[in-house]
C-alpha cells in the first residue's frame, strides 16, 4: 500500500514543491521506503525510490541532484566513478601479480 505524505515534521512534502510543483511524496508499505513521484508525468508518477530511511533535508537534496535537467553531470559523475573503479580493479590484480611473481621467485 502506498500512503501519500501530505504533512511531515520538516515540511518536505511542502518544500519538494520548490523543485517541481508535480512532485509528491509517498511511503510503500510494503517495501518500507518513500518514493518521489510526479503527477506531470504520463502513464506512471513514479520517479525514484528514496535511499534513505527516514523524511528529512537529505531527500530534497536528493531529489534536486536527480532531476533529468542535470543529466549530464549524472552521467560524467558515472563515467569517472566506473573509471576509478576500473582503475582500481586493474590496480588489484596486478598486485596479486607482483604478489605472484614474487613468491615463484623465492621458490
């Protein structure tokens, strides 16, 4: 079930207007998160889950680094964190190499 926040302590379901009047908060039940959602869009409001637990400044913060119209720092932001975890993983296995090698040669 899907309960639509209309009231909250720090106000965010007001606040969240500021970025988008379309946009609503509701909480799921059944999976125990909250969801944004936005009732401009066609066929389905969903817009993105939540990752945190509970309502606060964190979500409109979230939500405005989210927004479609920033897609391109999304995506660079991506491209560099998938580099550097690539580079990382290159960075590992030639350590176990090295590791390798130099046991063979102590043999």
């Amino acid at each position: 079930m899907k309960i639509k926040i209309l009231n909250d302590v720090y106000d965010i379901a007001n606040r969240i207007k500021f970025i988008d009047k379309g946009y609503f908060i509701v909480f799921n039940t059944s999976k125990k998160n909250f969801e944004i959602h936005n009732s401009k869009q066609i066929d389905s409001t969903f817009c993105l889950t939540l990752p945190f637990k509970t309502l606060d400044i964190r979500a409109l913060k979230y939500v405005f680094e989210t927004q479609s119209k920033n897609i391109e720092k999304i995506l660079n932001r991506i491209e560099t964190e998938n580099k550097l975890t690539e580079n990382a993983e290159k960075r590992g296995v030639l350590s176990q190499f090295n590791s390798s090698i130099e046991q063979n040669l102590r043999r």
